[in-house]
C-alpha cells in the first residue's frame, strides 16, 4: 500500500536530487544506503524499508553528520519517503547550505 502525507505538488520544501550515502540505524548497526532526494523537511530512501513507520538516519553533510529519527510518510515499490521528527539549528542550518547551490535557480 502507498501512504501520502501530502500530494506531492503541494510540498512546501523543495527536494534537491541527491548522491548521499546516508546510514540507516538498525539493530545496534549502521546500515549504508542511498538517498534520492532531500528536502528540509526529509529525504527519500532507497531500499527494502516498507514495513518500518520510524527510521534513524544519519546523513554525513559537510561539516556535520545530520542524524534524526524520521517518519516514514509515503511507501513506494523502490523505497520509502520520510520526514525528520526534529531538527536543531544546526542540523537545519547544515542541510540549507548543502541544498541551496543545488536549488533551481527562477
């Protein structure tokens, strides 16, 4: 089944396409997969994570390594959207400055 949160032309936050590794948070064990896309407000994850409603992930960004628990809020056959529980400042002010040069300029 396929969940949405929200039609995804009403996104709020841009999406930037991504070529970040990101690790995902199992069992005690770090877990490397690959992030489509990524937004302020979540991330798109490839992989086998369907079944799961909370993911931790860590998303090595420069200059910090952004880690939150995310819900997952769409399901696709090829992975799973989601969306940061909490973000502190830092967090947001990392993942601005890796998204803003990758923003389409109007």
């Amino acid at each position: 089944m396929i969940a949405t949160s929200q039609p995804l032309e009403e996104r709020y936050h841009p999406r930037v396409a991504s070529d970040v590794t990101v690790k995902v948070l199992m069992n005690g064990r770090a877990y490397p997969t690959r992030a489509k896309d990524l937004s302020m407000a979540g991330l798109y994850l490839i992989g086998p994570y369907q079944d799961a409603e909370r993911v931790t992930v860590a998303i090595p960004l420069p200059g910090r390594e952004v880690v939150s628990i995310c819900r997952v809020a769409r399901r696709l056959p090829d992975g799973v959207g989601l969306e940061f529980d909490v973000l502190d400042w830092e967090d947001m002010f990392a993942l601005a400055r890796y998204m803003h040069p990758r923003l389409p300029a109007d």
